[in-house]
C-alpha cells in the first residue's frame, strides 16, 4: 500500500472549523472507476486528506491525480458549506498540493496552463478588463461564475454554462436594429464566433442534471476542456465590447467550439 496526501488551508484563515480526528469517505475516480478510501481531517485551519493506493496502482498518473484532487475538493467544500451555513460564514478550501510516498509532488497553485496559455492569445489588457467588468455587469458575473467553476469542479459544467448566460444580456437586452430577428444566443454564436453546436453541448451534456438538481460527474479531461471553452467564450465577449460591439473576424478569430 501507498498513500497519496492532499494538504490545503481553509479560507479565511483563522476559522474555528476542526474535523478531527478525521472522516473516512470513499471517492470514485471517474478516471480509473475505482474507488478509494479517503481520511479527510482538519485543524486550525490545515486541512489533509489521506488517500490509500494499492500497489498495483503504482504511481499515480498526473490525470488520476486531479481527478482524485477534484474529489477531495467538492468532499470538503461539502463538510464547509454545512458549518458555514450554522455560522453564517462563507468558507472556501484551497487544495495546495499532493505528495505521493513522499517522493513525487504535484503543486496545485500555480493556475491551470491551459486556461493561462488560452487567455494570453486574447492579450487582454488587465485594466481593460477591470473597465469593463466595471461598467458591463455581465461580465462580472461572468467571472464570478467562471471562479466558481474553478472552485467547485463537480459543478463545474453548471457554472460554465451560467458564466456564459450572464453575456446574454450584451446581446439581448441591449438595443439592436429593428430589424434584427435573431435570439441572443444566436447573435452572441455569430458576433463572437462561437460553434452553436458546442453551445448546445456544453448546457446538455454538462449543465443540465446539475441544473435540474440532479447528481452527474465530469472526467477531469471533459472539466478541462469545458472551462477552456468557456473562459474563451468570456475572453471573446470582452473584445467585442472593448471594439464597441464589432462582430469578430473571421480572418482573426477560428470558429470556437468544444473540441473532445
């Protein structure tokens, strides 16, 4: 047997929250299918989760790692929003790293590559960015809703999917000419060049059991690949308003979509 352990804080710091000497809960890892004993504890502030792995396992993937991570993660927000809710107090967990054996170790602060390195090709000027969330509502909740996508990986499809409703309101409630028959998620697909197809995707295979209060997973591929979409769909939406509401090129911007 190995174990793979999970340390993180929770925020803000200085909550009286104690699970001590700990919870035993088993996580799936949609990953592998398989599932895993997990010891979650937490003291002033520190919090572990303990993960067993049998020796066929091995070391574990960097793939299963995340997996695992994200589980742990919505385990523990969990155990928060019940004492938060008791206390009126709004807690967060911040998973920092994992450590397998002590030997390998994964750092889970430094921002997810993919998103970074997607964001960047928009070269979207911070302050730009800070003017229009500013003075465009619906880009805040945009990005709050995108944070939240971040924090909560079960629910991350939900969020997504909610991220990019709020935009609807720069396509939609805003006034258009007349003649323009088109509905706003038909008008934001065009003036960003976003595929109506993935649209679609993203609300039916990712967003609508968590919608309707049903339980669903997501592969930490699919969560990857459906934040990308999404962070690119707000990034699109920024430079649109940031041009005056110009329809984005297609000499400059591919069609957008969900790419499995």
């Amino acid at each position: 047997m190995s174990e793979l352990i999970f340390n993180g804080i929770v925020w803000p710091p200085g909550t009286a929250f104690f699970l001590k000497p700990g919870c035993d809960v088993q996580l799936k890892s949609e990953t592998t299918g398989d599932t895993y004993p997990v010891r979650l504890s937490c003291e002033k502030g520190n919090f572990n989760a303990v993960l067993s792995l049998s020796d066929e396992t091995g070391t574990p993937t960097h793939e299963l790692v995340g997996d695992i991570k994200n589980k742990v993660q919505d385990a523990m927000q969990a155990f928060l929003d019940v004492y938060g809710f008791t206390e009126g107090l709004a807690l967060s967990v911040i998973i920092q790293r994992a450590q397998h054996d002590n030997a390998q170790i994964y750092n889970f602060l430094e921002g997810l590559s993919q998103l970074k390195e997607s964001i960047r090709r928009y070269a979207i000027d911070p302050k730009v960015l800070m003017t229009l969330a500013g003075q465009h509502p619906a880009i805040r909740l945009a990005l709050c809703d995108l944070r939240n996508a971040l924090c909560t990986p079960v629910d991350t499809g939900f969020f997504c999917r909610r991220a990019l409703e709020h935009l609807l309101k720069e396509f939609g409630l805003v006034e258009k000419p007349k003649t323009s028959s088109k509905m706003p998620w038909e008008q934001l697909s065009l003036a960003l060049r976003v595929n109506d197809a993935s649209l679609k995707q993203l609300q039916n295979q990712f967003a609508a059991a968590r919608r309707h209060g049903r339980l669903a997973c997501i592969l930490g591929s699919e969560r990857i690949v459906v934040m990308d979409f999404s962070w690119q769909v707000v990034a699109r939406c920024a430079v649109y308003l940031d041009q005056g509401r110009a329809d984005l090129s297609g000499d400059n911007y591919e069609l957008l979509e969900i790419k499995n």
